[in-house]
C-alpha cells in the first residue's frame, strides 16, 4: 500500500515539474521519438504536448522512485512486539 502512495506522490510531483518544465527528459525525447507531430491544442488550459510529455514523466520517474523504495524496505523486517501472557 506503502509502494502505491510512493508511485502516486511522485507521478504528481514529476507531472507537476514538467507542466512547469516542458522539457524535462525523458518525455519529450520519447514523444519525438514516437513520430507525433507537436501541436499546441489545449487540452485544459495545457498544450497537449505538454501535457503528454508530464504523463510520460510522471510514470517513468514514478516507477524509478518506488522501485527505489521497494528495495530500500526489502530487507526491513517489521519489529516484533512482546505478546502478553
């Protein structure tokens, strides 16, 4: 569950960054690399290519950031508690 609220904070963190930041890779260089043609349709206030680029980055900064955190607390066994008698 832990992981889950990792992957979502970041995906809106790094959306965030790249609506601000259009050019944070790697979005833009797997959006170009998909042969789209860039257009400047807004789709809620943002220019669609903007916006798809903060997708992609928000995903593959997302799954970078809970792996990280996946294997960070691999190895952490929770505490074991004293059981009353």
């Amino acid at each position: 569950m832990k992981g889950a609220l990792i992957f979502l904070a970041s995906f809106v963190v790094f959306l965030v960054i790249t609506l601000v930041y259009p050019i944070l890779p790697p979005g833009i260089q797997i959006y170009n690399a998909l042969g789209i043609a860039q257009s400047s349709y807004p789709v809620v206030g943002i220019p669609v290519t903007t916006l798809v680029c903060a997708v992609f980055n928000g995903v593959i900064y997302g799954v970078i950031i809970w792996l990280i955190y996946s294997l960070a607390t691999r190895g952490k066994k929770p505490a074991e508690t004293p059981s009353e008698h």
